[in-house]
C-alpha cells in the first residue's frame, strides 16, 4: 500500500496564557477543536466534530494535567466516543510527534479525516512552601530526567539544554550571550504581532544581559515561560480535501523524527542536538528537498525555541547555515532587511514569536508551530504574516525531552510550492 | 458559555507513590558505592566499550559487559551554574553541575560539581576533578553520596569532617 497525500485543512490555536482559570485542559482542547473546525468550513465546508474518524492527542505531562491518560477525558468531551484516539507523549516535541502520528493515520489509509490536537495546562501545580508555581512545574518536568542519575543532581530543562549550548560555545566559539539574546529580541518582539502570544515585548541586548541569571549563561529573558494553551489541526487525505472543497489545502510532504541518546555523556559530541540533525534530513529528502539548500527552497521556519541559544544551534542543525555560523548568522543580520531569520529577514524564523513569544504549552506547542506555518503558506498568519511566500514551503521544529533527545520536523507545502523547485 | 463575573474554585491537591525501587543490575554499582567509596563502570565483553554510568548490557553491540573499578579522577566535559531551579532544589541554588568523564571511561556521567569559588571559569570544559564522598553513615547507595571537587580543592574538601576521600 503507498502512501496517501494528506493535508492541512483545519487549525486552531487558542491563545497562549500565563493561567487560565476558566477552563480545564479538556475545555481548552475543546476550544482549539472548535476553532479548527470553524477554519475547516469557512469557505462553505460542513463538518462537525461527529465526521472526524480518529484522534490523536499529544500531551506531555500526566502531572501538570493531575490525571493520567488525560486523552481519554478529552475524548469524552470532545464527543469522540467510540472512535479511536491515540496519545503521543514525546517530551517537548510532542507536537512535532503527535502530526506525524496524525499524519500516518490519514496517510496509511486509517482515516479520511483526524484531529491533531495537543493540549497542555501546567500551571495548576503550585508549591505551597514558596507560595510559588513555576519551581513546582520544573519539578513536574524534572520527573522527565533519568530518576536515577539525573534527577538527583538538580537536573532541569533549562540546565540539560544549556549544557549542549555551552558545548557548542566551547567548539566554535558561538553562541555568544549577546548572539543568544538577539533570538530573545526578534523572538518577544515577534510575538507583538501575534495577539495569541504570551510575552510580547520590546526587548534589548542589555535587558536579556541584566535579566535573571536561570543557568549559566541562560537568563530568564533567553528562557520561555510555561504556558497553557491548546492547538488543533484537522487533518484530511486528498479526497477528503476534493470532496469538502477546500480552498488553500496545505500539504504535509515530509514528516520525520529522531531520538537521539537521552544521556547527554553518551554523545559523540556534547555540543550537538543530533535528533534535530536526523529529523531534518530525513524530513527533507522525504519532501524531496536538499539540506544543504534548504534556506533557499523553503519561505518559513517555525522552530522550537525553548531557550534562546538552542535556536541558534538549530539553524546549523536544520541546515540553514554552516556549523558554527548560527549566531554570527542572527547578529549579523540585525535590522538589516533581507538578511537572517529576522521577520522581514532571507529565512523568518518564528514570526509567530515561537517559545519565547508565545510560551510553551508543551503538548500543544509543535501542533501550534505546524499550524501557524501552514497560516503563513495560506497568507492568512495575520499581522505577522512574512512579506514573501514564493517558494510556498515552510518547516515546523519541535525538540524537547531530556537533553533534547526527541526532534521531529515536519516539511509543508501549498499547491504552488508541491511543484517548485 | 459566557458567564459574566465567572468566579473559578481551585482545590488543593498532591500526588504522592513510595516506591522501593529496585536498581536491578546496576545495583552493585550502588552497594560498592554506598559501602566501599568504590566507583564501578562496565565494560563491554565484545567491543571493549566502558559505560559510566554502568550498563549490564552494551548497547551498541547487544552483549554482556563485565563491571570495572574506575578510577576517582576526571575531566569536565561541560558543566553549567543552576541559580533558578525546581521546587525540590530551590533552597540548594547556586549548584555545579557538569558532565564528567573518568579517566579510563568512554561516557561522561552527570554530577555535581563543588567548589569553593563557584564560578564558570573554576568548573569549566577540561578541568580536572576529583571524586570526594559523603562519611559512611551518610552514604545511603545514590548518586548523591558523592561528587567531584576540582582536583587542586581535594585535599581542603576532604578535610572537612563530613566527607571524606575515597580509598
């Protein structure tokens, strides 16, 4: 059996927030269904959650939800009963995970139509002797680091991320920490643009220097912050997309993920996300497309930023500049037009502010990522809409898990940008 | 729904399991620690591999690996200063942390690092450390019963009474 083309066809993005005191996880993913479903029809197509024939959830953490197996919950909300829904738990690139299982269900012939939900409600926890919700939401995430060897240590997200970027800094001398806080400016000044965003904000080099010191050399201003949200895709084959009429499908042409050695002292190099490298080959090659061009043949990029210089090594991992070129790379290209992953830059990289703009809701995030790339492909991303879709290709990034060892990339395209070379 | 004036109601509430976790077949690893101040690697029968932390199984060549006493020095392959952290170790900031590979070891493992002047350039890529434990009644078969002091604060650190250097 070869595979089915599958499109994007629905998303839904609620806003991304501090707390919502108002709504459950399930509500939330309720929302985000919703919405897709609404983005669906709105040039004249007619469904309802009742014509999608399976789900797949992604939701990192049991804890910050308080239940496990929360997808179930949502199932029973979402009035999906009796139909299958599979939960992808993969970290920090849950979303990244959770299209591509969503994808495989429609490309393999399970299902015509699937919802790609991600939904993630973390600040619930609360630590009631410092009065205090974010340390009890890095405990709960803590949990995710080798219980035996790590965890005991004081291991964190940020502390294993910085370790691979402190190592890279050691092999090529970047990122430096003015280089990791240009992310933080375009990545906050971004997400101005973005009204679901949770941090806008104009930002300085100086302002991410004297902001809080979290790990060295990592600042509170390279950090994103937790964040609750949920996002939604619907996901359709290629008859589906005929039969509904759909004006702008958008198409999944390459989906590939990675996980590399969750010991951080087992690499070959401390200094690299591996996962990112294997993910982003083998999604490229999928798409037919070549890692060493790939600034060239793609429009956007929406990577995962959770930490400022984990974005600049990403853009050498993904392939967009050589090894050791990322940060002079962002630097560089700093309120120069055409130049860079800035906004108006040669290769925009989160304009829709990623991580460090909109916040973090773990399981929704890659889902949110893959979303507003498809957006920007149908021009419809808003005010921070890119200026140019031309090659009408576009990447979504997501990394996560201790030591950043699961990555997947998902390579998007619309009708012009299935035939570009 | 649009409630006007929508007031929410949060509960309290804690999600607690005791465990009596079995280290299966790394638990010699832990014995020797918690009773001897010995540090033990393994190493694969087939390709020669060390692991540190120890594996019973190599996992490149799916064989049986044989345990090997490593020794108590080795170097920094990268380390960070955490100043903000989890719940559970808030009240510990500022720590080292830092992979480090023993000498005779093809793996770094994760510690921590201690030092008397805690700054990057004391705990940085290629420095040397040394292994100091915590007294034998202290030592309780975790990871936490010792950790690595940079190699020239050894002898300062196993001077105070609650550590001690090993054998």
């Amino acid at each position: 059996m070869s595979k089915r083309r599958v499109a994007i066809i629905g998303v839904g993005i609620t806003p991304f927030r501090a707390r919502y005191l108002d709504k459950t996880y399930f509500e939330l993913a309720y929302d985000a269904t919703n919405l897709a479903l609404d983005d669906t029809n709105k040039n004249g197509a007619q469904i309802t959650h009742k014509d999608l024939e399976s789900t797949v959830y992604g939701i990192y953490n049991e804890l910050f939800e308080r239940q496990f197996m929360p997808d179930i919950f949502i199932n029973s909300y979402l009035g999906m009963n009796n139909k299958p829904g599979t939960r992808i738990a993969s970290g920090g690139a849950t979303g990244g995970y959770t299209v591509r299982m969503a994808y495989s269900e429609v490309a393999s012939g399970l299902s015509d139509l699937c919802l790609c939900i991600g939904v993630e409600k973390c600040n619930d926890c609360y630590d009631e002797k410092t009065g205090t919700t974010t340390p009890e939401v890095l405990n709960a995430i803590a949990y995710s680091a080798d219980m035996t060897y790590e965890y005991p240590m004081g291991m964190m997200a940020a502390s294993s991320y910085v370790s691979m970027v402190n190592a890279h800094y050691e092999e090529f001398g970047n990122p430096t920490e003015e280089q990791m806080a240009y992310v933080s400016i375009k990545n906050h000044g971004n997400a101005k643009l973005n009204p679901k965003a949770q941090s806008p904000m104009d930002v300085t080099v100086e302002d991410v220097m004297y902001s809080r010191i979290i790990c060295y050399p990592f600042k509170m201003l390279d950090c994103c912050l937790y964040s609750e949200a949920s996002a939604a895709l619907i996901l359709a084959s290629e008859q589906k997309v005929k039969e509904l009429g759909i004006e702008k499908p958008i198409w999944i042409t390459g989906v590939a993920a990675a996980n590399t050695d969750c010991f951080i002292g087992n690499r070959e190099s401390v200094g690299r996300l591996y996962s990112n490298i294997y993910a982003a080959k083998a999604a490229y090659k999928m798409a037919g497309l070549d890692y060493n061009k790939i600034k060239e043949q793609i429009d956007v990029a929406e990577l995962h930023d959770a930490f400022s210089g984990q974005e600049v090594i990403s853009y050498e991992e993904l392939g967009f500049v050589p090894f050791g070129e990322g940060g002079p790379w962002i630097e560089k290209s700093f309120e120069k037009p055409g130049e860079g992953p800035w906004i108006d830059g040669e290769l925009p990289c989160c304009p829709s502010g990623g991580l460090i703009g909109c916040g973090h809701a773990v399981g929704a995030t890659g889902i949110m990522s893959t979303g507003e790339a498809a957006l920007q492909l149908r021009q419809e991303a808003g005010k921070h809409q890119v200026k140019t879709i031309e090659k009408g290709r576009a990447i979504a990034h997501s990394i996560g898990g201790p030591g950043a060892a699961y990555a997947a990339v998902i390579v998007i395209a619309n009708e012009e940008g299935l035939n570009k070379p | 729904m649009n409630e006007q004036n929508f007031q929410s109601h949060e509960i309290r509430d804690r999600i607690v399991i005791q465990y009596k976790y079995t280290m299966g077949g790394q638990s010699k690893f832990f014995l020797e620690l918690m009773n001897n101040k010995k540090i033990l690697g393994t190493k694969c029968k087939k390709c020669g591999k060390v692991w540190m932390p120890p594996r019973i199984n190599c996992s490149e060549c799916f064989a049986d690996t044989d345990w090997v006493e490593m020794p108590h020095t080795g170097i920094i392959k990268v380390s960070t200063i955490v100043w903000y952290t989890t719940s559970a170790f808030i009240q510990s900031v500022p720590y080292g942390i830092a992979f480090i590979q023993l000498d005779k070891a093809d793996t770094g493992m994760l510690q921590g690092i201690f030092s008397e002047n805690l700054v990057p350039s004391k705990v940085k890529k290629g420095q040397r450390v040394k292994a100091v434990f915590k007294k034998k009644e202290d030592r309780e078969g975790k990871m936490t019963d010792f950790f690595f002091v940079p190699e020239d604060e050894y002898d300062s650190w196993i001077a105070k009474p609650q550590y001690e250097g090993g054998s």
